[in-house]
C-alpha cells in the first residue's frame, strides 16, 4: 500500500561518498531537498475532472511544487516561489494555465483551507492534509453512478467520488471523501477496518460514518443524510509505481424531497488493482423444493472441486442451505452455481428468502460471475422473482417439460466463444444423449437478450420441438423490479451469466468429456479468467 516514507538516505550517502570537489558541484546546482509534503483530492465542481495532487515544499521553503495526477493520467505540474510568511501561518500562491489555487497552512503545517481553486476556467475543489510518516495519506479518484435517479437529477451522468484515507494500511483507517452533486462539492467522513490479507492483496470493509465497521452518516446534502459502504483492495508490497487499489461499493440518499435514492461508485481504473495471487472462489448452490436431480448433484459438486484443485484455479465452496446468500459470505465469492436446483418459495420451504434474493441481486450487479445447469431454469417457473428468470435466461415449460431422457440429438455450435471454441467453429455438431427441455407453451419463456451458444435440432413434430437454443451466456440483462409493467424495467450491464439445459444425467459429470469441458470453461469465463481457457 502507498506508505509515505520521509527519508533522505540517499541524498546523504550521496553526499558522504563524494569528495569536496564534488559536493562543491553540488552546491553550484543549488540542490533542494523535499521535506513538506501535502496530498489532496481534486475534482471540478462539474463532478467531470478529478485527480490527486502531491504537493511538495523544499528543505528551505523557497519554493513549492504541486503535482495533479488526473484521473485519464495527465500530470500537470506547478511551481510557486509565491509563498507569504504572515506570522502565525503561511500563504501559497498557485499561479498557471491549468491549475489555480491559494493553500493556507498554520505553524504546525495543518491544512486551515484552500481557496479560488480554478482548473482550466473550471471551479474546483481541492481537500488535502498533511503527508507524514506517523500518518501516511493514500488518494484513490472515483466516481458515482445513480440507478434511477429522479429529475432534476441525471440517471446517464457520473460524479466525482473521491478518498482520501489516513494509514490505509489496515484497520483503524480514518477516511475523507469528496463528493460532487450538481455542481456543489460535499466532504464526507468514513472509517475503514475488518481487513483480511489474501495473498499479495489486502480486502478491507469502508463504510460511511465515523464508527469503524458501521455504516453512518457520510454527510448531508438537502437535508438528507448519505451513507454508502463499499471495499478496499489494496497490494501489500512496498510504497512504489505498483501502487494499488480498487474500491467498489454502494450509496445510498435518504432525500426529505425526492425519496430513496441509491447507486454505485468504484474507483478510477489508473488506481485499480490487478488480480493478484489470491485464489479464486465459487459457491455451488444445489437447495431442491421440487425434483432432486441426485446423481447430477452429487456427481456436480465433485467435478467442480476436481476441476478447481487441477490448477488451482479456484476453491469449490458447495451448499443446500440458502443462508449463505448474505453480503458478507457472498463477499468471497467471484462466482454462484445453480447446480440443478428447483422449485420457488411458495411453500413454507423458501429457496431464498427477501434479503437472500436481494443479497444475490447485489453480488451479480458487482459484476461476479453466475452459472445455472439444467433445472436452474426449473426454478422461479411461476415467474415471482423477475431478476432471476431474466439471469438465468429462461423458464422451462410444463406438461411435457421435456423430451424422454437419453434423447439421442445433434447440438450445433451457433457463436464462437471461450467456452465453447473448443467443439470448432460455428456450425459445427456435437451429438448427445439428453433430456432436452421445452420453451414455449405453459409458462415458458427464452429471455430475448440470451447470446445462443449451443441449439438442439428438432426432437419432434411438435412446436415446441422445432430446433431451439440449449445453452447461452449474456453481459447484460433487463429485469421488471417491482412486479409492476407500467414501470420501466432495470437494466444493468457488465454481468457474466451462463446457463446450460444440459446436465440431467449424473453420468456426464464424471464421462462426458465435451460436457465437463464446457462447463470447466464457463467456470473460467465466470470467474473472470478465461486467459487460461484451454
């Protein structure tokens, strides 16, 4: 993590290496020594520019140098030597093209404010402090969305939403925010602590409010109060250019005018984080209130594991108990399986309760990965949670749902993709024994945003026998939330769903080579590492 280190070692033993003649040469260079150091965020009041900036006094205080890293990478670069001693505090004088602003400090170098901030004709803010060894500043830029955010407020533009954190190392982390909103800038307090380190990588809890681990009031804008939570990723290596973090998290708005307001913010990509050695991790979900595909399930869940432990490309977590869709379990999880579960919740045997489903819902809008087998699409069938009919792609008709089991057909690669590439190029044919689902008649339905992998060709004279599509992923979806058709429906993008009608037979788990690559594969893509994808 960015640790700040006020050391001159190398200067000095530069200095204690060379001979007279030679420090004569240096003093003819008039070399200055940074010691003051101040780091800030920066954003325009317009919420469209924003930036870190690393502010620098030499040894002496003859000059000043401010740094702004903006968000796209640009660096500009301004030097003052305008620098007013008025007894019991001191003035700087910013003056360029590009970046104008007066700082203030006091005698103990505290930060008393930081005027007439313009950039580029803009009106701007800047929030700095002090930089020291005691208490180390990380500057990570971001922004913020707004789902469905009412007028005059805009659901299509993004924010500033800017950190600014004290010791971001660990636990006990003190966090400023600057925030923009219609053209005014809101400075907010957060904390930071349950840090568990994985690997090279740290993954902290960040939430609103000043008490460590409980979400609170950010700040107030139009009398309502602002709270968010959200996570910090940071690497664990020494302060250097690998620097890292990424946040991603959620806001929400309580306004006395426009109601409940919620979005998402995530830090800027130049701060964020590659993945590091951390393992990946999946959930393989296989709860049955209707038909228990035994052997599917059984034989499933050791074909996960198997795959997973090869190379360790992920850890195999598996459940029936529909408790482990809470946030913070969900956390750890870059990817969901839907292994052949079946049946809803209208009996007293729920699949997944309220806040479970709206545990589930937050974790594929963070972009996690999900993957449903067979029955999966035998789940939700009476259509009551919209979300995931439309994740999952489709619902599987009734009264037949089916072909016989063992159908002997011809499956034909439609789009070339990581998962499937391995069958040949489209058009290519693979044969299998399946029992192959219906689309059409009696509640079932294809979702129309479903990108065809694999089709079936007809399996009979009827309708719902005609060729039709068998296996699919999609990036986005769009789904009716309230239940309610004279509302629009919410669409949300960067999304990894995969979905396969295959996979009936417990057999295939364990024998049918195309059948297990395909689903190692989607496994892969799921999790977001589709570079080892053979």
């Amino acid at each position: 993590m960015k640790k700040y280190i006020s050391i001159l070692c190398f200067a000095i033993l530069c200095i204690t290496c060379n001979s007279d003649e030679d420090l004569d040469q240096l003093e003819d260079l008039n070399l200055e020594i940074f010691q003051e150091n101040y780091k800030g965020i920066f954003t325009t009041l317009d919420g469209q520019e924003r930036g870190a900036l690393d502010i620098k006094f030499s040894e002496n205080e003859n000059f000043v140098t401010a740094d702004l890293i903006l968000s796209t990478g640009e660096v500009i670069t301004v030097f003052t030597d305008q620098i007013t001693d008025l007894g019991n505090r001191k003035e700087i004088t910013f003056m360029s093209t590009d970046l104008s602003f007066t700082m203030t400090t006091n005698q103990e170098g505290e930060t008393i404010h930081i005027d007439a901030v313009n950039f580029r004709g803009l009106e701007s803010s800047i929030v700095t402090s002090r930089n020291t060894e005691l208490a180390p500043l990380t500057t990570v830029t971001g922004t913020f969305t707004c789902d469905m955010c009412p007028p005059p407020l805009d659901n299509t533009s993004i924010e500033s939403f800017n950190f600014l954190f004290t010791n971001a190392s660990g636990n006990d982390t003190n966090i400023t925010t600057q925030t923009t909103l219609n053209g005014i800038v809101y400075v907010g307090v957060a904390t930071q602590s349950n840090c568990n380190i994985d690997g090279d990588q740290t993954t902290c809890s960040i939430n609103s409010g000043t008490t460590a681990g409980v979400t609170g009031i950010a700040f107030t804008a139009g009398d309502g109060p602002v709270t968010w939570s959200g996570t910090h990723t940071f690497d664990n290596g020494p302060s250097g250019a690998d620097d890292c973090s990424t946040i991603a998290g959620e806001w929400q708005w309580d306004s006395p005018i426009l109601g409940t307001i919620e979005g998402a913010f995530a830090s800027d990509v130049m701060n964020n984080c590659t993945p590091g050695s951390a393992q990946k991790r999946i959930l393989v979900f296989h709860e049955t209130n209707g038909f228990r595909h035994g052997g599917a399930i059984t034989n499933g869940i050791s074909m996960f594991e198997n795959f997973g432990n090869e190379n360790n490309d992920w850890i195999t977590d598996n459940s029936q108990d529909s408790s482990v869709f809470n946030s913070s379990n969900l956390e750890q999880y870059d990817a969901v399986v839907f292994l052949n579960t079946s049946g809803t919740d209208e009996t007293d045997d729920d699949l997944l309760t309220d806040s479970e489903k709206e545990a589930f819902e937050d974790f594929i809008e963070s972009g996690k990965g999900f993957i449903g087998i067979h029955a999966a699409t035998d789940t939700y069938r009476n259509g009551i949670w919209d979300f995931y009919n439309e994740l999952v792609g489709g619902i599987v008709q009734t009264s037949p749902n089916h072909t016989d089991n063992n159908y002997n057909a011809d499956i034909e690669v439609m789009t070339s993709h990581p998962i499937v590439d391995f069958l040949g190029p489209v058009g290519s044919v693979w044969n299998k024994d399946e029992e192959y689902y219906y689309w059409e008649l009696n509640g079932g339905q294809l979702s129309d945003d479903n990108m065809v992998l694999l089709e079936v060709e007809q399996t009979g004279n009827n309708s719902y026998d005609m060729a039709r599509p068998i296996t699919w992923y999609k990036e986005s979806m769009s789904y009716d939330h309230d239940n309610n058709e004279s509302t629009p429906n919410i669409m949300i993008t960067d999304i990894r769903s995969f979905y396969t009608a295959l996979g009936h037979n417990g057999g295939d788990y364990s024998n049918n080579t195309n059948f297990r690559t395909m689903l190692k594969n989607a496994t892969l893509w799921a999790i977001n590492t589709t570079s080892t994808i053979n």
